[in-house]
C-alpha cells in the first residue's frame, strides 16, 4: 500500500490565519481551564517552508486540567491517542475537516493538536526552536531548504524525512541550551516509529 506524499510547500500566511480560528475554538470550549494555546512548528515560523500541517499546543497546568481537557475536547470530534511515547503531550486524532466542529464550518488545513504540560521538554522544544528561527531568519532559509531536498529524497518515507531533520533541530536547541539530556531524548522520540493514520512526531 502506498504512503502519504510528503509535501513541502512556501510559506502561507493562511496558517497563521487558521490556526487564529482554530484557537478562538479551544479558549471557548476550556474556558474555565487554565490554558495558553501556542501555535508551534514551521508553519508558525514567517517565510519557513512547510507540510501544509499546522502544529497545535494547548498548554495546561496541572495533571487535572490534562485529564478534564481531554473529556472537554471529545465534544468537538477530537479522539484521544495517548502519549504515543512523549512524555507530558497528549495527542489526539480527527476523523475529517470538521473537526473542530464550530458552526458547521469545514477546516483548510490539516492540523496536528496536542495537549501539554507547562514545562514539559517537548513543550519547551517546539517553544524554543520556533522562537529561535523567528528571530534568525538566515537559519530558517536554511532550514527550509533541508526540508525541501528531504522531502525530494524521501517522497512516501516519513522516517528517514524527519531523521534528516534531526541533526539541524538538536543543534538550533543545543544552541539554546538545553541539556546532552534532553538532546538525547528528543533524538529519541524522533526516531520512535509511530503510526496513527499520521506520523505524531512533528512540531517543527
């Protein structure tokens, strides 16, 4: 059976437009939760090169707000999947772009949204190296470049597309410092083969 074709498109800034949306959608329905919703990966870097994916943290602040967000998110057609071996993100799936439902409105974009806890080292990874590139543009030619010629190389192969990410994300967070450690950790979480209808592991 034939895989997904991995597709790298320009920048748009539609994504940032979405993702808006989409979290006007998430503070309504966790109002009385304490929430930020942060909006990560590359398609909330300008001018990055990205899957037409936009990557979705919704950060909380205790174990109980996890579990009461996973309960408010079902209403909207969010089905949970666990960890998926990340420890303190919670993913979950949708069944099509309807989901969230919000007035009948059917989504553009695809979108991969998870649940986090504050200070988590996922979080803190997809917060830091987004933050990075925002402020190094020359990086993030860079960067969209090795996605491009990855994407070219690997067209239907996701593993070997995010493994040669892998070295440029450790270093843009090494840079910033975060520890051998936790270097090693989200090598490892990057390289956890993992499938649920859509490879989990993205955010940048």
């Amino acid at each position: 059976m034939s895989r997904r074709q991995i597709i790298v498109e320009d920048y748009d800034p539609g994504w940032v437009e979405e993702f808006t949306l989409l979290k006007s959608v998430y503070q309504e329905q966790l109002s009385h939760l304490s929430i930020d919703v942060q909006h990560v990966g590359s398609t909330a870097i300008p001018g990055c090169a990205a899957k037409p994916v936009i990557d979705i943290d919704i950060i909380v602040d205790n174990n109980d707000n996890v579990k009461r967000s996973i309960e408010l998110l079902a209403p909207l057609g969010y089905r949970y999947q666990g960890d998926l071996g990340v420890l303190d993100r919670q993913a979950f799936d949708r069944e099509d772009n309807t989901v969230p439902y919000a007035e009948g409105r059917t989504w553009t974009y695809d979108h991969n949204m998870y649940v986090c806890l504050a200070g988590a080292t996922s979080l803190r990874n997809h917060l830091a190296f987004r933050d990075y590139l925002r402020s190094n543009p020359e990086e993030v030619s860079e960067y969209s470049e090795l996605k491009r010629r990855l994407a070219s190389e690997y067209p239907h192969d996701i593993d070997s597309y995010i493994e040669g990410k892998c070295d440029f994300i450790v270093g843009i967070l090494a840079k910033v410092g975060f520890t051998a450690e936790e270097q090693s950790q989200i090598r490892k979480a990057n390289r956890k083969v993992v499938r649920f209808g859509r490879d989990k592991r993205e955010g940048h």
